[in-house]
C-alpha cells in the first residue's frame, strides 16, 4: 500500500505540506488554526472530525494564577491517538504550555534571570526547560515574554527581561536557542527531539500598558515601537523562533491581533518570519470588545486576515472561516498560508512520525542534579546587592543569626509568578538553606511573630529579614497602584532597626520595589526577585560568601511609584537633567534620579574602570573601544563591563544612552583585564518609522564603566562621506 506523499519523511517539509493541503477541506484548514485547551472525552468528536489542531495544555486562561496544574501525558497520548488515528487525515496535534521560568526545575524569574547578564546561563535554563517539559508531552513553549516595561507597576514585568532592548534581545536570541536547540539563525526543517518550539509573546508593545494596567490600551509611537519594542522580537525571529503571540492590547485603537502593519508587513514581510502566528487566550474573539469588530465572523475576518495564523481559545476561526471562504468575503490564499505555517512547525517537530510521548520517561529528566546546580547559580548570579556596609558576607561560624520577615521560611513564595509544574515541597526555604548552612558554632534563631523578634535580637549577631513580594502578586492580572513594600514591611525593617544589631534585608520580589526607606534603616540589601526552586541555596551562597554577588539591576529602580516611568534610555528633552535649577524636566518634591539606576550592583569586591581608549582605522566602519578593568578589592569576583552609546546630533532626538555591549568579567583580586567593544553601523544606527536602518554622520559618545552611569568616556564622529574617525580618543 503506498502512503500518502504527506506521510513519506523522506520528502521535503514543502512537498509534504502541499500535498496534505491539496487534500484538506475548508474546514478541516480552519481546524488547524484551532487551538483549544484542556481536551477531554468532550471534545473528542471534534478531534475525530479534524476541527482542532492544538491543545493548550492548562485548566483556565490564567494558569499561572493557579500553580500545579498537574501535567497528564496518558491523556495526551489518548487524544492524540484519535488525532493521528481516527481523523480522515490523521494531522497531529501540537501540544502548548506555558513554560515561563523553567519547568519542574523551576528557574528564577525571568527578569531575575536578566540580572545575570549571562545569555549562556539563560540558554542552559531554557534548554532545561524544554528537555523537562518535552519530556512531559509538551511540544511548545508560550516563551520567551518580550516585553520590554517601564512600568514595575504592571504585574508582568516579572516575565520578561527588563527594560533595555539590546539586553533583553541578546538573552532572547539564548532563550530561543535554549528552547529549541537550534544553532542555525532560522527555523529548523526539524528540531532536536527533546526540544520545544519557542514562541515570542506579547507581539507588542503590551508593556506599555496605560497606569501599568493589565491588558491596557497604548499609545507609541513608530519610533519607539521599531527601536524599542519590536527590537527583541527582532532579535527573538533572527534566531529562528519558530511562533510568536499577538498580544491582547490596542495601540492606538488598533488591537494587536488585528494589527495587519506589524503581523504582516512587519513581522511576516519585512522580517521574513516563516512560522506561525497565534492570538493570545480569546484576543481574536476580544476584537468584538475592543470595539472593532461587529461580531465572531468580523473578528476572524480581521484577525486573520491581519496575520494571526492561530486562534487561542475562541473558536471564531472554525466557526466562522470556512463560510466566509466559500462566501467569496475571505480569502482561501491567506487561509492556506496559515494553514501552511502551522503545517511547517508540526512538520519540523517531527510529529507526523512520533505524535507520542512515553508517559513515563519524565522521571529521566526531571529534577536531574546537574540542572539543579544550573538553577542554582542562576539564582545566585542574579541576585543583586543594593547596598552592604561590610556585614556581608556572613561567617559561617562563630555567629548567632535571627532570621524573620514574612518569607524566612516560604517555599512556593519563592517561585515566582508563572509555576505550574513546580512542586512547593520541592523548593528549599530561606531557613532550610541556612541551617544547612551553618557551622558547627552557629546558631540560628527563628522568630514568625515580631514580639519574639525583640527577646532573639538581643541575643544575636545579625538580623536577616527576608521581606518583599510574594510570587501571586506579581504576574498577569497583577498589577498594583504603588511599588512600596506590602503592608507592614517597612514597619518591620524600622522596628528591627532600633534593636541596634546589624540588619541584613533579603528583599524577594516580581518587579522594583521602593527600597527608600529599607536602605536607611538595614546595613545590607540583597535584592533577590523570586529565585525558584534552589532560590534559598542561592540566597545562602551570597550571604555567606561562597558566591560573590555579581548581579546587575535590567531595570530601573526609582524611588518612589510617583516617578513611573523612570528608565536610563530616555531622550534628553530640551531642558535636561540632572541641573539644579528651575525650569529644567524635573519634580518639586522629590529627586529625580532613580533609587538605583539600571545596571547596577555591588560585589565584595571593587572594581575600578580606566584607560580607556578608542581607535578607528579609516578604511573600516568601525569603532574599537577598549578599557582596562580592574579588581581592586582583595577577593577574586566578577563585574559586567557595560558599553553605552549617545548619537548626538540626529534628525529625531535619540536617548541620552543606549547599551549597546556588555560582558561579565572575572577578575582574581588585584588583576586586570583589558576590555573590547566593537561599535559598527548596526550599533550606531537607528530606525526610521517604517523599520529601516539609519546610519547618519555627526557625532557619537561612548562610554564604558559597570553601570548606566558609567562616566569614562570618548567621542567619535562618522564624516559626511562616511568615513569613522575618533575626536577625543579618551583618557
Ligand atoms: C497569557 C499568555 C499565555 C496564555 C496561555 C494568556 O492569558 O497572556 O501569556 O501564554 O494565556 O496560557
């Protein structure tokens, strides 16, 4: 018996494709562009009859509200088995969930991971990741979150990198690579078989939310959105990120699952991205309410006509493309094109040959020790220290601890906002990891109720407070008005104060939180977002010194919720700051510099920056910076070496600076390294409106240091017949 060519592998993914196209009904096309979720005996009749084309795999549209939702790879054998078996085609489904921040072994929270500054760590964590959740039936993953924000009030600043585009591009490039193991910069003709397929997610701008209010209306503009927001897409979709998900806001009254500019002519046309596009949760079906389209039918008609290949949840595509085609009002080309799409990424999974998964394989790779010590120091190398007056790190012995604050002994509090395969009892508390901690001579008093705390101080010799922002309340759908500390914390670190021992505040949290007060009152702040499941080891390896601290802020601190939008990458206005004087961009009561500034963070040791020197040879478009950076300290640590850029004079205001490389450097006390940064067109050029490259002459600065702030500079000029030359080469 001869197989249909569509089932023969050993033919191209195209030739495969147009062969079980040229056999699919209208609606059995539209059935491929049907997600639905939570499949059960209920919907197996529509399996059977090829009317949904994938499963997401969660209980409700807010999963990551509603942690462990257990995984059930036998029901998704059984549903797939009547997919590949019982449907006229026997299409299979692709199984999506979403894995945020690891999986079972649960990974920092993704802006915690930015504060590595280490795409390699980024990539070890999502290839973790993925091996878990293949390893469970998963064949795609709804991450990474893109979301550049500059609003910590909008609860999913949690999910994405922060608020710098070159940053978070680099570590989307890792996240990419991670998820899917592919090392080609395009989509694979087939991914590794324990690999997922990525999806870059909220297509975009969705962190732009008015008052940092979930699902929020924006308002950006072209220039913000090519340079800003659609920059770690871009990044995300050079590296051969196989979908991406419309997000659910408008900008500017258009909706982005009905946005035909950036899904089509930007993302598909420009960009050339070849994958598939799905909506997010019901956002085709919400063109109704957000009051642009008439009805389901309309809102398909525009969301797919837009470029949304894939409707989540909302069934409008089933029921209502199939007549609009055969009505003449929607067109069968774009309809095969996304049929086409979704095709290629099934093809590429490999899931025409193995639908299935071994139900009990997971044990093989969950939880593996290796990917724990990954986790670890993930969480480690992402903990920033805001502020140490020589308390830390902590003697292992000889030593009386007094350990309280609210999340001392929490587990799930510790995984952050999107864990639904992380199991609590798996995490290691704060306490726990201390006490494993300790030596043989210290002792470690654990107090819940704050009356105790007074008693326990007074016989101790440090305090550590473990304070900030449980996981639930950070995330989708949790946004607060204010990013102070939740109630009574700061009453806690006051009161703690007054017991005159040192205070060490461990600060947990999903987004910037005003830490005015807390840096008053404690000697060392170690900022810690929600470390996930070895979250409490890695607070340990900082506290006692067996890690020294080397992370760095992805995003602005402010010091006040009255300052949002705070973000170093601003443009300079026409009165600029810093100045003292009236009249100038700036508030009457309060400063205007942020608490923090982003790229921040201490270690225990010094690092100094010098010798900066940049050099151009006229025959090349190029700038080489390079600095000598040293430890000046007398222990070995690791600093990230950050490169900012300023184009002076262009024809639209560009932001006062931009970084544009980094690089985290160990230094042994005492040792010096020498530095490189390569500034070519790509790094100094910006985007016009309509997504083109600008490389304009005049003049550049540069400067490099370990924050944004960084003041050791040089300047350089590109001529009017293009050629690169050095005005003031530097120190
Ligand atoms: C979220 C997405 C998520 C999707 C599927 C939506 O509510 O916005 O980030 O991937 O649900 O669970």
């Amino acid at each position: 018996m001869t197989i249909p060519a569509y089932k023969n592998p050993a033919l191209t993914v195209s030739e495969r494709i147009e062969d079980l196209l040229g056999r699919m009904t209208l609606k059995e096309k539209a059935g491929q562009l049907n997600q639905w979720f939570n499949l059960g005996p209920e919907h197996y009749d529509m399996v059977r009859k090829g009317e949904i084309g994938s499963d997401l795999l969660a209980g409700s549209p807010t999963a990551g509200n509603s942690p462990q939702e257990r995984i059930f790879a036998r029901r998704y054998n059984e549903v797939q088995k009547i997919a590949v078996t019982e449907s006229r085609l026997g299409i299979p489904l692709i199984f999506g969930r979403d894995v945020i921040h690891g999986y079972r072994t649960v990974a920092p929270i993704p802006l915690g991971m930015a504060a590595a500054w280490s795409p390699e760590l980024v990539q070890a964590a999502n290839t973790i990741a993925a091996r878990e959740a293949r390893a469970d039936g998963v064949h795609w993953a709804f991450s990474p979150m893109l979301d550049i924000a500059r609003d910590p009030r909008w609860g999913r600043v949690a999910e994405g990198f922060g608020e710098d585009p070159f940053l978070a591009g680099k570590l989307a490039a890792a996240a990419v690579r991670g998820f899917q193991g592919n090392d080609q910069d395009a989509i694979p003709e087939r991914f590794p078989v324990d690999r997922v397929v990525a999806c870059a997610k909220h297509f975009v701008g969705y962190g732009a939310a008015e008052g940092g209010r979930d699902y929020n209306t924006t308002e950006i503009t072209r220039q913000t959105l090519h340079n800003v927001y659609l920059a770690t897409f871009k990044a995300a979709i050079q590296s051969g990120c196989g979908t991406v998900m419309s997000a659910f806001h408008d900008i500017g009254g258009i909706p982005l699952s009905a946005h035909r500019y950036l899904l089509t002519e930007v993302l598909k046309e420009q960009w050339g991205f070849g994958g598939f596009v799905v909506s997010d949760w019901g956002a085709v079906w919400e063109l109704t309410n957000h009051g642009i389209a008439a009805d389901a039918g309309h809102a398909a008609e525009l969301g797919c006509g837009a470029g949304v290949d894939m409707d989540m949840c909302s069934m409008v595509y089933l029921n209502n493309l199939p007549d609009l085609v055969q009505s003449g009002k929607f067109s069968e080309e774009r309809l095969d094109d996304a049929v086409r799409r979704v095709l290629r990424i099934k093809f590429a999974l490999g899931l025409f040959e193995s639908p299935y998964v071994d139900a009990d394989a997971s044990h093989a790779v969950h939880l593996l020790p290796e990917s724990l010590a990954v986790m670890r120091r993930l969480a480690a190398d992402s903990m920033v220290l805001l502020k140490n007056n020589g308390v830390l790190p902590l003697r292992a012995d000889h030593l009386t601890i007094c350990l309280g604050g609210p999340l001392a002994d929490r587990r799930k509090e510790l995984f952050g906002c999107w864990t639904i395969d992380g199991r609590d009892e798996e995490v290691t508390t704060l306490k726990e990891a201390i006490t494993g901690r300790l030596g043989a001579e210290t002792r470690l008093h654990h107090y819940e109720l704050v009356d105790d705390a007074v008693k326990l101080a007074r016989a101790s010799d440090v305090m550590i407070l473990a304070i900030g922002e449980s996981e639930g309340r950070s995330g989708e759908d949790n946004c607060t008005t204010t990013i102070d500390l939740p109630a009574g914390q700061e009453a806690l670190v006051e009161s703690a104060r007054r017991m005159a021992i040192p205070i060490v505040a461990v600060v947990f949290g999903g987004r910037p939180l005003n830490l005015t007060r807390v840096m008053d009152w404690a000697d060392a702040v170690l900022f810690a977002w929600h470390p996930g499941i070895t979250g409490g080891l890695g607070v340990t390896d900082i506290l006692f010194g067996d890690v020294n601290p080397s992370g760095r802020l992805p995003i602005t601190f402010p010091r006040s919720t009255g300052q949002i939008p705070l973000y170093y990458n601003h443009r300079s206005t026409g009165r600029p700051l810093p100045r003292n004087s009236r009249r100038h961009s700036r508030y009457i009561d309060a400063l205007d510099s942020p608490l923090f500034p982003f790229g921040f963070g201490l270690s225990y040791t010094t690092f100094t920056y010098g010798n900066l020197c940049a050099t151009a040879d006229p025959q090349i478009p190029e700038i080489v910076v390079t600095a000598q950076v040293t430890n000046t300290g007398d222990r070995a640590g690791t600093t990230v070496a950050q490169c900012y850029v300023r184009d002076v004079v262009a024809s639209v205001a560009r932001p006062v600076r931009e970084l544009k490389g980094f690089e985290r450097v160990f230094l042994e006390a005492g040792q010096s390294k020498t530095i490189l940064f390569r500034l070519g067109p790509q790094e100094v050029s910006y985007l016009d409106d309509n997504g083109h490259e600008v490389l304009e002459p005049g003049r550049f600065q540069v400067w490099v240091g370990g924050d944004s702030n960084a003041d050791l500079g040089a300047d350089f000029e590109i001529t009017p017949d293009g050629r690169w030359g050095v005005i003031d080469k530097g120190e």
